[in-house]
C-alpha cells in the first residue's frame, strides 16, 4: 500500500447493515486551517452511527457517499493545520467528528481543533473514545439547561435524571454531582459499581425497591 494511503470501512449506500461496510484504500486526509490530524487507536459507535446508515436521519443529515462512519475518536496527533495552537504533534487526544464528514472508521482522520480534548495518561484510550458524543450531550444538559455550575458555586438543585445507566445518563449523575447538586437517577433493573461520583446519589428503578445511597 502507498505511504500516502490508508485503510477504512465505508458503505456507498443506505442500508444493509454491517455487511454494507466495504474494506477500501484511501488516501489519508489533510487538515485544514484549524484542523489536526489523527493517527485513530480507539473509536466508539453512537447509535446515530447506525440510524445514518439506515436512512433513518436523511432529513437532518443526508449523506454523500461513499461515505466513512464514526465520529467518536481517540489517537495521536500526527499533523496540524495552519492556525492550530493548541495542540502538537505527538499529543493524545478525544476528538468529536461531525456527522457530516465521519471518518472514524479508519486509520487517519481528520478533526476540528475546537472539538478536540486532551486525553489524561491515566485515561484508557477505549474509555476515552465513548466520552465525545455522550460526554458532550450530557454536558450541555446538565449545565446549559438546568444550570448546573460544576464548580459548586451554584444554588442547591433537585435533579431528576431519568436513564441514568445509559451513554449520557451515567455522564450527567457524575457531571451533576460536582455541582450542589441533589440527584435522583431513573434507571432500570441494573448492577452499579459506585464510585465517588454517584455517593448520595437516589436510584429509582421500576424493578426494585427505591434504595438511598
């Protein structure tokens, strides 16, 4: 394979599933003003990934194909584009890709610097990949619409929190406990392993007993 191509799974239509995916050679892409770009370790799979190629979304975010899915990523810097400062090559990090372009099925992809996150060492960079699109979400819900301040300083809320042991429920409990904040989790009949972030925290369930923690 030439230097200046890569490997990637792409579909070249709507539906079909993952037996629609398609091994191809590509050429690695470029960053652009304010992009980097990513040499991929881990990538995660949202369920927007798959309603896309369903056909599900055509309305909000039609495709052109053929088209490389993903758009939660983790890797290493390996190139920046002009007017990139805060990041250098060599640097670990969390990226969200749009939904537009995708890309994270694949060896190399390309990412805009602001949607772009340092990963911590202690981090694995599996664990990293789920955070963008589910970590985002959460972030915004927890703290744009019920006005969480995750410094503390905030007035005390009641939080209701309702699928909490899903991708940007479990998100917004610990999000919502660095504030002053009094959460209520709605989950199902589940197991948690609870850590610091979940201390005082109220699980309700429609399966069991409603416990304080």
């Amino acid at each position: 394979m030439a230097e200046n191509l890569m490997h990637a799974l792409q579909y070249n239509s709507y539906g079909g599933g993952a037996a629609a995916l398609k091994h191809v050679e590509v050429p690695i892409p470029t960053p652009n003003k304010g992009e980097i770009l990513l040499k991929l370790e881990a990538i995660s799979l949202n369920p927007a990934d798959w309603k896309i190629q369903k056909g599900m979304l055509h309305p909000l975010l039609p495709r052109k194909f053929p088209f490389i899915p993903a758009s939660d990523v983790a890797g290493d810097v390996v190139k920046v584009g002009p007017g990139v400062t805060n990041y250098k090559v060599g640097d670990k990090v969390v990226s969200l890709l749009h939904h537009f372009t995708g890309g994270g099925l694949a060896e190399y992809a390309v990412a805009k610097e602001n949607l772009t996150v340092a990963r911590p060492p202690e981090i694995p960079v599996a664990e990293a990949a789920g955070l963008p699109m589910a970590g985002l979400t959460a972030h915004q819900a927890v703290t744009h619409r019920a006005g969480v301040k995750l410094d503390g300083s905030g007035q005390q809320l009641n939080l209701l929190i309702t699928a909490a042991s899903g991708g940007i429920g479990h998100y917004a409990v610990q999000l919502a406990k660095l504030g002053n904040t009094h959460v209520t989790a709605l989950v199902g009949l589940v197991i948690w392993i609870l850590s610091k972030a979940s201390e005082q925290t109220r699980f309700l369930t429609t399966k069991l007993p409603t416990v304080q923690l």
